[in-house]
C-alpha cells in the first residue's frame, strides 16, 4: 500500500523544469490502480493525483511496462534530501530517453548536475592532458580544470598543477 503522506511541509530539492511540489494532472486513478501500474511503487510514497498515463509501446521494458506514471518522494543518495521524481520526468525519462523501464532515480536534480558537471571536467582535464603542443590559452584552462579538480578532490597532490606547462 503506498504512503500518502498526510502533510505538505516537507521541502523537496528545487527542481528547474517541474519545481517542488507535486504536479496535479487532474486525473483519476486509484491507488490500487496505481500499485498495479508498476512494481517499484509498492512500499514508496507517492502522490495518485500526480497520474499520468504511460505509452507502454515506447517503453523499453522486458516483463512488466508501467502503465501510469506518479510523482513519487524520494530521498538523495548523496545528500540526502528530499525530492520528487515528476511523473512528467518518469515520462521523458522512459519514453523519449529509452532508460530501462525499472531504472530507478537515486539522486535528486541537484546532484545529478553536479555529477555531470564533474564528469565533464574530468573529460575536458583528460582531452587537455593528451593535446600536443597546447596553445597558451590551453594550458591556462588545462590549470583551471586541474585546480578545480584538486579542490573537489579528484587530484590528490597539488604538484601535478605546478607541473603543468
């Protein structure tokens, strides 16, 4: 059975497209209807006046499709807090991106983008690493990279900045 929750107080992660608060669609569905939509909403709570209906034929799923989608309240991996995963995200998510239909949303919008962001940094510092005589402006940004890596502590030793030339 799903945990409605009673109150409205909690403050979710601010997300940038569907903000943090539950997004009413308007539509009918009942919770029983919803628990049988999809497996992974049984012991999680979600919002039933948040369903939207699912297009099972985009879906890339091996048994069991999701025939609706529901905002449901989740807690961050990494930090912990609070946040929603949007019924309209679980529909980008699993029609137009083609995620794995039980692929579950760990972590909230924030640290998601932080994790790209480091990922790009990590790119960029390799693909800089690797370039032949770099252009001054190369190895300046190359610095940049570096220090800002050091500081969140995916270079460990300072000397590897000073030794970039």
């Amino acid at each position: 059975m799903s945990k409605k929750r009673k109150t409205m107080h909690k403050d979710y992660v601010l997300h940038p497209r569907y903000w943090d608060k539950p997004l009413y669609s308007g539509l009918s569905v009942s919770v029983e209807k919803l628990l049988d939509a999809h497996w992974s909403l049984a012991g999680s709570t979600f919002f039933p006046e948040t369903a939207i209906k699912a297009n099972i034929e985009k879906q890339n799923y091996s048994t069991f499709p999701r025939s609706y989608y529901v905002d449901v309240e989740k807690r961050c991996a990494q930090c912990n807090r609070w946040f929603i995963f949007f019924a309209q995200e679980q529909k980008f998510w699993f029609e137009e991106l083609g995620f794995y239909i039980d692929a579950e949303c760990t972590k909230c919008v924030d640290c998601r983008k932080k994790e790209q962001s480091i990922k790009q940094l990590l790119n960029l510092y390799a693909t800089l690493v690797k370039t032949e005589n770099r252009s001054s402006e190369q190895t300046q940004q190359l610095k940049h990279v570096a220090l800002e890596l050091l500081q969140l502590g995916y270079i460990k030793d300072s000397r590897k900045i000073d030794q970039i030339s």
